[in-house]
C-alpha cells in the first residue's frame, strides 16, 4: 500500500526557508536538501509506520545529511507532514505554534 503525503503549511514554510538558507550558502546546497527530504518522504510512502511513535500520535524521521527532523503522523492512508524541523532548535518547543 502506498501512502498519501499531505503537507501541512507550516511545514511547507519550513521546507522552503531551509531550501533558500542553504542557496544561499552554496550553489545546489538547497537542491540536495530537497532531493534529501524527497528520498524520505518516498520512504514515508512505502512504510510510515516503520518509524518510531514521538510526542503521542506524531513520529519523526531524521534526516542524514542534514540537521533537520520530519514530524509527522499516520491517518489512515495519508501521512501528514506537520514540520520539518531544525534539529537544532529546542524541541520542547516544537507543536507550540509562533
């Protein structure tokens, strides 16, 4: 069974943010960021379920390359993507909306 991916604003926000940082920094740094988040929402795809429960109903993959986590939850059969969070920033703070 393959997934639905539903991404929530905010973290389309995040996404974009973290993209143009890292075009900044470097020429094609903001596209390897992206094709990173792509190959993981491929895999959120194929098994969303396979990753640990974090904070009650939400689960978080980590990205490899980049200091960044997905938050994310199951619901039925669509995964909705609510951050993509830098990992660096306290994450006791993640939910609380700005």
């Amino acid at each position: 069974m393959s997934y639905r991916i539903e991404v929530r604003d905010l973290a389309s926000k995040e996404f974009i943010d973290a993209y143009l940082w890292y075009e900044d920094q470097r020429d094609h740094l903001g596209e390897e960021f992206h094709d990173e988040v792509q190959e993981q929402f491929a895999f959120l795809r194929e098994r969303p379920e396979g990753f640990a429960k974090w904070r009650g109903p939400y689960r978080k993959i980590n990205l490899k390359r980049f200091p960044y986590i997905i938050v994310f939850q199951v619901l039925k059969d669509v995964v909705v993507v609510y951050s993509v969070f830098h990992s660096s920033r306290n994450p006791s703070r993640w939910g609380r909306r700005r």
